[in-house]
C-alpha cells in the first residue's frame, strides 16, 4: 500500500504520429501562438512609449518594470488576466489588461501574488472589470494561502466608466472584502504605495500587514482638486496624506522610503522572513525531473482540428515527471482517463478526456464516442475527485470534452443523478483544482470538468479552447430544427425561402464560431489566461508547487493512508 505504483507511460513521437501530421499540426498551431504573443505584446506596452516616458520623468517605475525588479533573478512571472478587456473601446480609449497586472511570482524562493496597477494606463485607474481582475488574483491567493503583494499606484475610478465598476456585488468595495477575508486567513499582505492612491485606490493597501511608501506616493480618500473644489483649501495631495502624514501621525503606513527600487528591494526583505516553502518536504526526498518524452512534443500531438483525436496518454506523457503515471480504476469508464502523477516533485491528480471511439460495456461490439461522459466515466471522476480531495491532492483537470451522454437510454441510467453527485462533489472539494481547456469544452461537460464556475484555482486556455454550449453547425441545426427534415436537410421547395434558411444557418454558425474564440473568453474574464501549450508543463509546475507551499492549512496526507490505495483495491487492484 505504501507504494505509488506509477509506471511508465507514453511512446515516442514516431511511434505516436508520423512526421506529416506531426509538423502539420505544429504549423497550424504556430499561426495561431504568434497571434497570442502579438496580442499579448500589445497588451504589455499599455498606452504606449509616450507614457512610460511620462512615468520615468517622473523618476518612477513602470508597474511591468516594477514586478521585474521584485521578483527573484533569472525567475519569469505566470500573468493571470492579460486579456480582460482586450479590443474593448471605453469611449476612444482602451484599457490594456484592464489597467493591473495580476501575476505569480517567485520572490525569495516562496511563490506569491502580484497586483501591480498599471501607471501607464489612465494612472492606473480601474476599469470596468478591474475590480472583477483584482478580486480574482486575491482569490488564487486566498485559496492557496500566498502572500499577496499589492504594488498600488491607482488614481481611482476612472470615472466616464464608473457606474460600470463601482456597484455591484464585484465592484470596487468588493476588493475590500477580499483584503479582509485574506487578512482574517492569515494571508500575508504587503502593500507598496508608490504615488497615487485616492478614494478606493486609498483604501486597498490599508488591510495589509505592512504598507511602504515612497516620497512621490500618498494615500487620500480624497484627491486635492476635489478638496479645492468642495472646501476651497488649496492644498497638495502630498500635504493631505504622503508619507509625512500617515507614518508618522495616522499611522495608516509604516515605512517612508526614497524611491521605487527601495521599496521594492523593501518588499523582498518582508517577504524573506516569511516562513520558506512546504514543497521540499512534500516532495519527500524526490528532485523536480522532467517527463522523459518532451513536453514540447504536445505542439505536433495535439490536432487543430477539434474533430480529429489523438491518444490523451501520449498528454499526460508529456506532462508527468519521468513520465510515470498511476492510472486508477481502468476498466470503468474507458471514455475518461484519472490517475496521479509527479509534477515537478510533486503529487498531482489528473482527469482527461479520451479521444476518438471507446467500448461500450451495454453494447460490446458497438463502440461509441470518447470526448463524451458515460454513466461509469461520471461515477469513476466522481470517486476519484473525493478521494483526491480526501487525501490531499491537487487536481487537475485537462479538458477536451463534447459534453455529457443524451437520448433515452442515458436517461434511464440516471445520467441526470450521477452527473449531479459529480458536480456536488466539485463544488464542495477543498483540495486546489487547476482546469486546463485543450481543445473543446463543451455544455455541462464543462462544468462537470471543473470549468470556471465550480471555482477551480486557474483555469487556464490554449489557443485551440472553443468555449460553448454546442458547436456553431448544432445550434444552427437546432435553431432551424422545424425547418429540416430527420436527415438536417432543408424542407422548403420555394428558392428564395431555402436560401434564406441556408443563409440563417450560416450566420449562426459564423456566430457562434466567434463566440467560441479564447480570446473572447479571456476579455470577458470566462477564463483566466491563454497560453502556449509548450508552456502548459510550466504552468503546472508552478501551480502544483504553489499548492503545497503553505502548511498547515489543509489536509496533506503521506502515501501510504491514500484513500486512492482502497479504490484501486475495491476496483479490481493494482495490476
């Protein structure tokens, strides 16, 4: 029982895929991974050289160059939120990443949350959404216990926009709440104040457990123009509250600093006496390895075409230290693969989808799609996430899925039942889950999969991820239903009448093909990041080691009292 029985897993490349699909499919994929480092280049440069010259006149940081001063050496940071509201137009101006960076960062050796207002952006105002972005990165951090480092330089609301981020149950007061929640979970909190800071702006650093500020920077609940307006003082903001005034007689700071590069160097002594990283004693005496077939391979393995399949062990190959895995309960629920791996030293739990066509135990000699949940693939995700979240072990969820079993045979099987002790199950776990969408995520598949309204840490995005209820041709089909025959084909004899139904169809399939776009996701903030799939091992080592760095919190169990042991017993054994 002490023993994981992990196992090699995987082929290699040749043996997966012949060398024309492979390039093909990196090809496709390439086009589409320049578009995302082109966007995401825009994103960074806010509003532009004008802007950051106008911070460096005033002898300050940008809030990117900030963040890389912060964080350790020869370290890179993991964004969350670059693309929340990427394209939009408020009035003729844009807000790039809804003017805040919000970011993972190894700083002292512990992994953290960054939140760094944008200068370049409008001061670094808040936007519509930029409350909704900052209460998201305060929850990464809340569920797993980060200390949480607010880099705030924030001229408040921007205000033509205000009635789109003030009220509400996610507006601006609402980050107030998460300062508090954090504060009341014993979540570190260290704030940077480095010039501007009115009205909420004023109020975020507050709740922190130690608040730097420079010469340039001041907290106000209200700026000197509104004061000059209302009671006719003429005054400075600085006079009102800089550093003279709220280190030494509000109390509302605690340290004055000249400049930028003090505090942050600053930031990093607070951090460093903050208890060290759990990850080494949860790894146990095993060094970080890499998979023994190369992570960067996925880019050739994964089709572009979301109908084409693929082997989802050939994946998890490509993701798993050594590329050893335990796979759990094989025999039951052949349309969906769990089981636990390494990553980065570390124990993980992983659900994927299969591709392509599975048995199906009612009908041997009739197989059925994969990428579809059964009545045993529901149950056995279903046992597998309790038991992870009994034992301790992070989730993750790798999706690649059409949905859920319909017809009158699933109803009768209760897909209806299991399917809704799956999602019990995901809705009350408290182990960190983190859900990566492959390729389709698709209807209540989605949800049962851990999508983003079941609360997973990170749900992350690849540019092939298509987001939706059904697909584009099915909801045409569905929209025009009265209008086809059992066959999908137009009833209608009159000319004109048939091409205005073909035309129908067409546009809402046009449409909701681009609805299914990530980037469309990532604005609206229905997924958190989009990356490069050479990045996603990455990702998942700095995910998986952020789970385990705080102790004590959580349930942690030793290998050997796994409650995984008892079902892969109970299934049939370890074979």
């Amino acid at each position: 029982m002490a023993h994981v029985p992990l196992i090699p897993i995987g082929a290699p490349r040749a043996q997966v895929i012949d060398d024309r699909a492979f390039d093909e499919h990196r090809r496709a994929l390439a086009a589409k991974e320049e578009v995302l480092r082109a966007r995401r280049r825009e994103v960074e440069a806010g509003w532009g050289p004008k802007y950051v010259e106008r911070v460096h006149a005033k002898g300050k940081l940008t809030a990117r160059e900030r963040v890389a001063q912060l964080i350790d050496p020869g370290t890179r940071t993991f964004e969350v939120g670059t693309f929340v509201n990427e394209g939009l137009k408020f009035g003729d101006l844009s807000s790039p990443a809804a003017g805040v960076v919000t970011c993972f960062a190894r700083i002292e050796g512990r992994w953290c949350i960054v939140i760094a207002n944008d200068n370049t952006v409008a001061s670094g105002s808040w936007w519509p959404r930029t409350p909704e972005k900052i209460q998201r990165a305060q929850q990464m951090a809340l569920k797993l216990r980060l200390p949480t480092i607010y880099l705030v330089d924030c001229s408040g609301l921007f205000l033509p926009e205000q009635s789109n981020s003030f009220p509400g149950a996610r507006g601006a007061g609402h980050i107030f709440k998460m300062n508090s929640l954090l504060s009341a979970n014993g979540v570190p909190q260290i704030a940077g104040v480095f010039g501007d800071c009115i009205a909420g702006g004023g109020y975020m650093p507050i709740i922190s457990d130690r608040v730097y500020m420079t010469e340039q920077a001041y907290m106000v609940i209200a700026g000197a123009a509104l004061i000059k307006g209302a009671k006719s003082q003429k005054l400075t903001s600085l006079d009102i509250g800089g550093p003279e005034v709220h280190v030494h007689a509000s109390g509302c700071a605690d340290v004055r600093v000249p400049d930028d590069e003090t505090l942050l160097a600053s930031v990093r002594a607070e951090v460093r006496r903050l208890p060290s990283s759990a990850a080494d004693y949860y790894r146990g005496g095993m060094g970080a390895t890499d998979p023994a077939l190369p992570a960067h391979e996925l880019a050739g393995i994964l089709p572009v075409d979301h109908r084409e399949g693929y082997d989802a062990m050939q994946v998890l190959a490509r993701l798993c230290d050594q590329s050893l895995f335990w796979e759990c309960m094989p025999d039951v629920g052949e349309e969906i693969v769990c089981g636990v791996g390494r990553v980065g030293g570390l124990y993980a739990g992983f659900v994927i989808n299969r591709q392509g066509l599975v048995g199906d135990p009612d009908h041997p000699d009739d197989p059925r799609p994969a990428a579809i949940l059964y009545r045993g693939g529901i149950a056995k995700v279903a046992a597998f996430s309790r038991a992870c979240n009994a034992d301790g072990i992070p989730l993750i969820w790798l999706q690649d899925i059409s949905g859920f079993d319909i017809g009158t045979e699933a109803e009768r099987q209760g897909l209806l039942a299991y399917g809704s002790s799956l999602i019990y199950t995901n809705s009350t776990n408290d182990v960190p889950m983190f859900t990566v969408l492959l390729r389709k995520a698709s209807g209540a598949g989605y949800y049962a999969m851990t999508g983003l309204p079941y609360d997973p840490v990170v749900q992350l995005s690849t540019t092939l991820s298509r987001l939706s209820v059904m697909e584009g041709r099915t909801l045409a089909i569905a929209t025009y239903n009265t209008k086809l025959d059992d066959d999908f084909r137009i009833v209608a004899k009159d000319e004109g009448e048939r091409r205005a139904i073909e035309e129908g169809m067409k546009q809402v399939e046009q449409r909701i093909e681009k609805d299914m776009d990530p980037f469309v996701a990532a604005r609206q903030m229905d997924t958190d990041e989009i990356i490069e799939i050479g990045e996603l091992r990455a990702w998942l080592e700095t995910l998986v080691e952020a789970a385990y760095q705080s102790t004590g919190h959580r349930r942690v169990k030793n290998s050997r009292i796994w409650s995984l042991h008892d079902l892969a017993e109970l299934s049939g054994g370890v074979r």
